[in-house]
C-alpha cells in the first residue's frame, strides 16, 4: 500500500481537537459564566445550580461503561452524529429554562447523554487506537482544544451574556456545538486496520507482508482491573483532578466575591487555560520519551503550589500574584489531562481502551463531579472558598506521591522514527 502525504491519523486529531472544544464548554468553563446570571434571574442557590452539573457528570460516568465497549467493537461515528442531534437540542431548550426542574431535567440529565456520546470518551478511545510510538504528541495536540476553548469561552461568552442574556448564550452555544461537532462526527473512523491502514502511518513492504511496526501487547478490562496498577493510578488521577471542575466552575464568583470585577475574573479563568495551548503538545512529546510517572508528579505537585499562590494573591487584590497563580495551576492541568489519556493505553495497550476507559471513567468522574458541589456547599455553609481551595491541593499532593509507587509499564514505545 502506498503512503498517503498525510497519514488519517492526524484528522482523527483535529476531529478530536473539535470535540475537546465543544465538550471543555459545555461541561464545564460555559458553567461559570452563567451561574450568577441564571441563579440571580430564577432566585437559585450556587448549591441549587451546580447540583445540575454533579447530575451531569453522573449522567456521563453511567454512559462510559456501556460506551467504551461499543467503540472497541463498532467505533464512535454514529455515536457522536446521535449525541451531537442531542446536545443541539438541549442547549436550545436551556435558553427557554423557567423552573429547576427543567434545569435538572435538560442539563443534568438528557444533555448529559449527547455529551457522552459525542464528545471525550468517544474521541479520545479512537484516537488511541490510531496511535502507538506517536501517541503522546497526538493526545496532547487533541487536547489544545481544551485550551482553546478554555480562553475563547470565559472571555468571549461572559461579556455576550452579560450584554444579550443568559438565554440567548445557550442559543449560541448550540450554533457552535453543530458547526464543529458535525464535521468531526464525519471524521471519525474506528481504527486504521478498518481501512487499510497501520497505527502512526507506517505501511507493509510489499515484498515480504511485514512492516516496521510493533504492536502493544493489549490486555483485557478485566484483566486490568485485576492489577494494582490500575487502582493506583485510578486513585492518583482522581485525586489530582478534584480541583479542575471547580476551578472552572467557581473561579468566577470566588474572585468577585472577593472584590475583582466579572470581565477581570472572567480573564482569570481564561489564563488558567493558556498554557495549555503551549504545554499539551510539548507534554505529549515528552511522554513518548520520558518516565510518565516522573512527569505525571511534576503535573500533580503544581497544583497545590498554584492553589497556595492564588490564595496568598486576594488578601491584598494582588493582581499579579493572582496571575501567577492561575498561570501554575494551568500548567498542571494542562500535563493532568494529556497524560491521563496517554497512560491508560501506554499501560494497557489500544486494543481494549475504549472499555478499560469506560471501566474508569465512572470513578473517576462521580468523585471529580462532587468538586464544584463541594465548593458550592461549603461557601454556602462558611461564606468563603478558602479552606475548600486548601484542602483540594492537599488531596493533589497526595495523589503526586501515589503515582510514584505504580510499576513502570511495559509497553513503552520511546524510539520514534
């Protein structure tokens, strides 16, 4: 067969890179621009709000285990063309909210269902499989979207919501979740054996049927659960990611709350999301080469070195310090999230990813899912964010220490052409 300029591969990325747009929306930095908004119009409580989102991250913990299965066997196309007909939907009918009910009903639970099927399990599952020595520069360029989105939304959508309304926000929102999620549904193919193809774009010599290409060896959801590393690693990467839902969920009401203007916060949260746009791609090169434990508690330990920073910065309205703050705990949210895609099948190996993915995604989302309640909970109960705050970064400091204890994996692939 003879090598395409451009292997498929890197369209599943940009497919890919479209869905880590739309899903880092929707779940979860369009939250914080319309908490104060909607809660202020409908007379809700933070609690009351961010209850829908714990819901929804429920909602999509269910749907991963019956999901990954699916992809490993049927891929993700038709999924995400069903779940992107479901999402446009609900983001139009959350512009005619009236009642908590509703709320609940649209985005805790049906929305819910379209993001599942359309967005982070489902891109991230098949791209794993399209990659194996190049998967770490992949996965991190797929999730620049989460960056992208993670600027372009706090900063572009707060002031749009607070010049037309809450309702006409969800309405755009919808505009831009079918603009890009049409065409990455399009996209998506369930691996290069499928077509012809081979994992990174290497091709058979026609001369003897063989090619450079080594495979992982792949071993069974069950099987990995049997292994203390899986536990281990599930333990480290759900502790460490407690912090990112809320921050993204509360970042804008703690710095107003404590006297920075809405447009200013707003900016916050949009900085927690820049290194990102530089850093997941260097990430995903490094971890094609380096130890991803090493790297996976330098990603861990800056978390609550940022926490500690942020908190120091609003005794004063020290702007500046704020700034760094934010900027760190960027960075570690930007090697957390890449990472976590890359180790699992680095562990593992592709064949069974979307199951072993599926199988984890429960844990892990139902106890990252309680974060922004949590915080919602506990400002409601003391009246401010920082004993929350500090007890996140000690749960990530914990999590630094319990991924240096997971057995290095077998399946390393750090000679790349």
């Amino acid at each position: 067969m003879k090598k395409n300029k451009v292997f498929f591969g890197w369209y599943i990325v940009v497919a890919t890179m479209a869905t880590m747009f739309v899903g880092g929306s929707v779940q979860g930095y369009a939250t914080g621009v319309f908490l104060v908004p909607m809660s202020n119009e409908l007379n809700w409580t933070s609690t009351e709000f961010i209850g829908a989102i714990t819901v929804s991250y429920i909602v999509t913990a269910i749907m991963a285990v019956f999901i990954g299965s699916y992809i490993d066997e049927h891929g993700g196309r038709k999924l995400m063309f069903i779940g992107t007909f479901i999402m446009i939907i609900c983001l139009l009918l959350l512009g005619e909210i009236q009642t908590l009910w509703q709320w609940y009903l649209v985005r805790g639970l049906i929305l819910s269902i379209g993001v599942a099927m359309a967005t982070f399990l489902v891109a991230q599952a098949t791209l794993a499989k399209w990659f194996i020595v190049r998967r770490g520069r992949a996965i991190g360029i797929s999730l620049v979207g989460l960056s992208i989105t993670g600027i372009l939304t706090p900063s572009l959508l707060t002031p749009f919501v607070d010049t037309f309304g809450w309702r006409t926000g969800w309405q755009i929102m919808a505009l831009i979740t079918a603009l890009l999620l049409f065409p990455a549904a399009a996209t998506m193919r369930r691996q290069p054996e499928d077509h012809g193809m081979l994992p990174d774009g290497e091709v058979v010599n026609p001369q003897n049927g063989e090619s450079a290409h080594q495979e992982e060896k792949s071993i069974t959801r069950k099987e990995a659960m049997r292994t203390s590393t899986f536990w281990l690693v599930l333990i480290a990467y759900a502790l460490s990611s407690l912090t990112f839902p809320a921050v993204g969920a509360h970042t804008i009401p703690f710095l107003t709350d404590i006297g920075f203007e809405r447009t200013r916060s707003a900016a916050m949260l949009s900085l927690f999301a820049f290194p990102g746009l530089l850093t997941r791609p260097i990430w995903g090169i490094i971890a094609d080469k380096v130890d991803i434990r090493l790297l996976s508690f330098i990603a861990f330990i800056a978390c609550p070195i940022g926490i500690f920073i942020v908190l120091i910065g609003p005794s004063d309205l020290n702007y500046t310090l704020v700034i760094v703050g934010y900027l760190t705990l960027g960075i570690s949210i930007s090697g957390v999230v890449p990472l976590q895609e890359i180790i699992w099948p680095q562990l593992f190996g592709r064949k069974h990813i979307g199951s072993i993915r599926g199988a984890v995604m429960p844990f892990m989302i139902i106890l990252s899912s309680t974060s922004p309640l949590m915080v919602s909970a506990y400002f409601d109960l003391i009246g401010n964010y920082t004993g929350i705050w500090i007890i996140f970064g000690s749960l990530s400091l914990v999590a630094s220490v319990i991924i240096l204890f997971v057995k290095k994996n077998i399946n390393s692939y750090n000679n790349v052409p």
